[in-house]
C-alpha cells in the first residue's frame, strides 16, 4: 500500500535523538500523516508528534531510502560550539600536558559506611594539616597525601552513591577515574554492592575496595574479598589486580592505605593528564540559587585553568566568575585540572553534569547559552506533545485504565533533584501504573508547586528532598488537599515511593509536627555552647523533642534535639505560641537568626 510519503535516494537526513514523525516530515518535506501511515505499514504504530526511538527512525528512513543519521545532544552541542570555533576535543600537544590528580567517588550499599568515610578522609588531608579547619559542602573536596617523598593531591566528589554517579553519566559527564566501593566488612556484599560495582564496570572506572567497618567485633574481611571474586574483583593478594584494604571510617583506621591506593591504583590503571593552560572546561557537580549570592555552582575543571573575572558558560547558564572558593570557602583566583571551586556570577542555576567552558568574552558565552536553552525549550516541546496531556490521562483514570503517580520533585539542589528523577525511573514499575513527574525544581516548595500540583489532578504528591514548604504554603497544601512529603536521603524516597506504587504503604510511623519557632537573637555560653533566643511562631517547642533547622526553606540540620528549653531564667518543659524561649540543639551549634526550628515527634500512624 503507497501512503504517497516521498522516496529517498540516499539523501542524509540528520535528525536529533529523539525526533517525531512530524520532524522527520518536515525534513523531507512529506505530510506527517504520511509517515504515520508508512510506520503502521511497517507494524508500529505511532503518533505524528511522540519521541520516536532511534530504531524506529532508522526502519523508517532505510524503508523510504533516505540514509538517516541520529544527532545525540552531545554531538549538537559539540556543532553548536564549533561555530564559535571551540572544539573541546582538540588534541593538545604533548608537552603541554600536566599530570593531574584522580577524581574519585565513593559508591556502596546503604549504611556501609560511605559518608563515615568521606569524612574520614577529608579529615586525613595529611599534607594540608587542615585538622581543625570546617570543610563545607560543595559537591567535592581535594586532599593532599603523601607520596613517594612527595605529595599528591586526589579529588574526592562528595555526594556518596551511585545516583549522582549515574545521573551525571547520563548527561554525558564522564568525571569520575576511581571507585571506591565500600563494603561493610560485618554484612558483606549486598544489592547495592552489586549495582554500584556494575555501574563502575560499565563506566570502565576502576574500583579500589574498602573493606569498612574492621573494627566490628562481627566484621570478617576476607568474607568480603571472597565474595567479589565471584563478581570479578579479585584481590591482589589472591592473584588479582583490584586493591582491597581495610578500613574503619567511624575511628578513622586505613585511611592513609586507602589513599594510597587509590594513588596506586591511578598509577597504575591511569593516564592521567590534562593541558593546564588554556581556557577552562570541565562539569559543573552540583549547583543551587543562594539568597544573598544568586546562583552558586561547583564546578569541577578538568582541562585549562579558570580564572576569577572569566566569562563562562554552564549548561543554560551562563556569566563571569565574580568570586571562587575553595571547599573550606577559601577565596581562589584560580583553579587548575581535577581542581573543584564553588563559582559565582552565573545568571542561572547549570543541573548537575552540564559541562561547562570559559570562553573569549560574555558574549560568547551569552550566545551560545541562549542557544542551548532554545534547544532545551524545544526538547522539552517535543517531549510534552509526545506524552499524554492530564486531561487525557484523567480521562484514562475515570476510565479505569490506569492509575497514576504524579510527582512534583523539589530539592535543594539540581544534582538531587537529578539523582532522584533517575533513581524513580528505574524502579520496577507495576504495569498499570504511570509514574510522572510533573515539575521539577531547586528550592523551597513553593505556593505555586502546590497550586499546579492541586491543578493537576488528586493525585499528585510534592516529594521536598531536603527543603521544605513555609507554614503558609502548608497550610495551602491541606487546604487543597495536596500532599507533601519529605526526605533526606535518597534511598528513603525511593523505597517509599516504590512502595507507594505497589500499594503497599504502610508506615508505622509518622512525623507529627509540634510547632516552629524563629531564631531572634543567638549567643555563646562558654557552658552550653550556642543559645538561640526564639519566638514560637505555631504549635509548641518541647524538651528534648526531635527538631529540624531550616534556613530559606533549606533544611541544613536534622534530626537534632532541642536538650535545653528556658522561659527566661526558668526550664521550661513546653513553650507555646506567641511566647519566647531561649533553647539549645544538641548536635548544631551554628544558629542563625532567621533560623526556622521545627519540631516534631514519632507517633504511630493509624492504618
Ligand atoms: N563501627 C563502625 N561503624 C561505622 C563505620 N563506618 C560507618 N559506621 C556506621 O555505619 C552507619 C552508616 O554510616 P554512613 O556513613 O552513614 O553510611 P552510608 O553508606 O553513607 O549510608 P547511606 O547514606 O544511608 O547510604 C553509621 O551509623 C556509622 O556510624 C566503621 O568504620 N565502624
């Protein structure tokens, strides 16, 4: 049967990853139904205007005889680049090259220990004798160790797991040289073992074991190393090439071997080099819209060397570096390869894995930005008509053809958000279940979340991943029955979302919250640390109840407890609203007037 589409003689038809029928017919000047009716011919059927696989672009294009060539967004992006003569591959001649320090990231089950051991480490930059000295977060870290009578220096990214690893991959960001994989020496291998493990093979990173947790009277080391051969990581000490030591994170035991073979390892496994003179380019590891100092991003470089007054561009963004720190918020004027700085000055907020480049002057940069955010629009353009409107969906649901998730995902900062949105793609979804994430974002949940959320359909939840909503958003989300949920840990939400999706949510706990208060005035008492003087601004604060601290809508300490409660020289067991008290946190001792303490407590959820 003819559909009267045209026929091709060969002719290239470039088309992006991801392109409709309608693109396509556009290219060869066909009438998209055309080439719907071509693709049902042929077995598929296929909207005018839904995201086609490359497989299908292909079978399509080889049964009309053209020869159709798939564009990814790395390669467009490296076309958009050319055109302001940038060539991020070009080769630099040998002798401009510097060897530069591995980048590491530290990959493992859950609770074996990774955090623990990033710490441990950063506390360990032996060279630096920075003990003391409050590292901040920023995404990744440098520490100094020394080796062979001299010193070297390895990059530590320090969002731990295989989320962010993989969400980065997945933007084409391929940062990361070495694997730690931490298994906990008293539980062994375990599925998130095993997945982090086949994401660094696919990655082709080479892996150093730590064997964690050695000072556990249960731990049985060799069980682990053991246990690996069967996955291909087989010791050096039984014949193998992969690094094992063992560590204990929490007392701080092994740090310096681990170190040191992470440098053996590089060494051995690795070229690592990169020209240090040049303009920058490299990824930008994590990123977040700062109150008082705009977008903030921690970019990592990897060839060249930035320089503070540089015009860049990340991703969609782009500016001049007005300031950069190092991670113990030291000023830096300029930051070599492997070498991670906060930057600012950027007009925008880049997602975690946009690479980002200094180039001649802050048109250049503006250009080709704007560039990138009209593809981005019209990606995502592509992509909406390509899926199911909520109408047709609520249609859908009042039919009872199929029940949906709809998500509104806000976090503190783009890499979570990223990390999350991957991670919920790859449960195992229940076939006749739709899981769509309708609006993602950095910052606090916002009115406006909750309104599109409440818009949408009933049932859309707002997941907050370490921020939160105001009491007045709170109360706008009961009021339109949306629900909003929160976490600070990764796993966490995808385990109750999972279970959501299966229907099996049952917790037996829920967080009841007490009251918040607002910090007004904070001092130090030689006795009990920080005193923060507060008003209750809803509910009640209480003794020794559970506690978070939110600064702009972030959350940045939980799980605290408030262990001192004062009406003026008095104890106080409660505090209501309107009244003031001065409390301390166990465990924070860094108050900020404007500070929100919330507080809350367990209760058994009734089922
Ligand atoms: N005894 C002992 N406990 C440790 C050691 N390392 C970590 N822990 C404890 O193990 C628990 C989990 O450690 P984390 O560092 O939070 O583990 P993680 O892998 O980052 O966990 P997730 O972020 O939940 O994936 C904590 O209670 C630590 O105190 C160690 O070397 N020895």
């Amino acid at each position: 049967m003819s559909s009267g589409a045209p026929r091709g003689s060969g002719q290239i038809v470039r088309l992006s990853r991801g392109a409709s029928l309608s693109d396509f017919a556009d290219r060869i000047e066909a009438n998209p139904g055309s080439l719907v009716q071509e693709m049902f011919n042929l077995g598929e059927m296929v909207t005018a205007t839904q995201s086609c696989s490359d497989e299908t672009l292909l079978l399509l294009g080889e049964h009309l005889g053209f020869d159709v060539q798939i564009v990814s967004p790395e390669d467009e992006d490296r076309e958009l680049l050319a055109q302001f003569n940038i060539d991020l591959d070009a080769e630099v001649a040998e002798d401009r090259l510097v060897s530069r320090p591995p980048v590491v990231t530290v990959m493992g089950h859950v609770d074996h220990g990774k955090t623990k051991l990033l710490d441990a480490i950063r506390k360990a930059n032996v060279v630096e004798g920075e003990a003391g000295g409050i590292t901040q977060h920023i995404g990744a870290y440098q520490v100094h160790v020394a080796h062979d009578g001299g010193e070297r220096a390895i990059t530590f990214l320090d969002t731990p797991g295989h989320e962010a690893f993989t969400a980065m991959r997945a933007r084409g960001a391929q940062v990361t040289d070495i694997v730690i994989l931490v298994v906990a020496a008293d539980d062994g291998v375990m599925p998130q073992t095993i997945e982090a493990l086949n994401h660094a093979k696919a990655a082709d990173v080479p892996i150093v074991v730590a064997v964690n947790k050695i000072d556990k009277p249960d731990a049985n080391p060799d069980k682990v190393r053991q246990q690996l051969t069967e996955y291909g990581l087989v010791a050096e000490e039984y014949g193998g090439d992969t690094m094992f030591v063992n560590v204990a994170a929490k007392p701080g035991i092994g740090v310096e071997e681990l170190l040191e073979a992470v440098i053996l390892t590089a060494d051995a496994s690795l070229e690592l080099t990169a020209p240090i003179d040049g303009p920058a380019q490299g990824v930008a590891i994590e990123a977040h819209l700062d109150k008082g100092r705009g977008a903030v991003a921690t970019v990592l470089v990897q060839k060249g060397t930035l320089r503070a007054g540089d015009s860049i561009v990340a991703g969609g963004a782009h500016g001049r570096v007005r300031a950069m720190f190092d991670e113990n918020g030291t000023a830096v004027i300029e930051a070599g390869p492997a070498r991670p700085v906060l930057v600012l000055g950027l007009t925008a907020v880049p997602g975690a894995g946009d690479t980002f480049l200094a180039a001649e002057d802050d048109r250049t940069v503006r250009q080709i930005a704007e560039q990138r955010q009209a593809r981005r629009r019209a990606a995502s353009f592509a992509n909406s008509r390509g899926r199911a409107t909520l109408e047709t969906l609520m249609e859908q649901l009042k039919e009872g053809e199929k029940t949906s998730l709809n998500l509104v995902l806000k976090g503190d900062v783009s890499g979570s958000v990223e990390a999350l949105e991957d991670a919920l793609f790859k449960l195992d979804i229940p076939e006749e279940i739709q899981l769509r994430i309708i609006h993602r974002g950095v910052g606090a949940i916002t009115e406006s979340d909750v309104m599109l959320a409440s818009a949408s359909s009933e049932a859309v939840t707002i997941i907050g991943f370490n921020v939160r909503a105001s009491n007045k958003v709170r109360e706008t989300a009961d009021r339109e029955g949306v629900e909003i949920r929160y976490y600070t840990v990764i796993y966490q939400a995808i385990e109750e979302i999972d279970a959501a999706l299966k229907g099996l949510l049952k917790p037996e706990y829920e967080e009841v919250e007490l009251g918040s208060a607002e910090v007004r005035e904070v001092f130090r008492s030689s006795k009990v640390g920080m005193i923060a003087g507060c008003i209750v601004r809803s509910g009640l604060l209480r003794r020794n109840a559970k506690a978070r601290l939110l600064r702009d809508g972030a959350v940045v300490a939980d799980n605290v407890t408030i262990s001192s409660l004062k009406r003026f020289k008095d104890d106080a067991t409660e505090v209501r609203e309107g009244f003031e008290c001065g409390l301390t946190l166990a465990g924070y001792n860094n108050l900020q007037v404007g500070d929100i303490i919330e507080t809350f407590e367990m209760r058994e959820k009734p089922r």
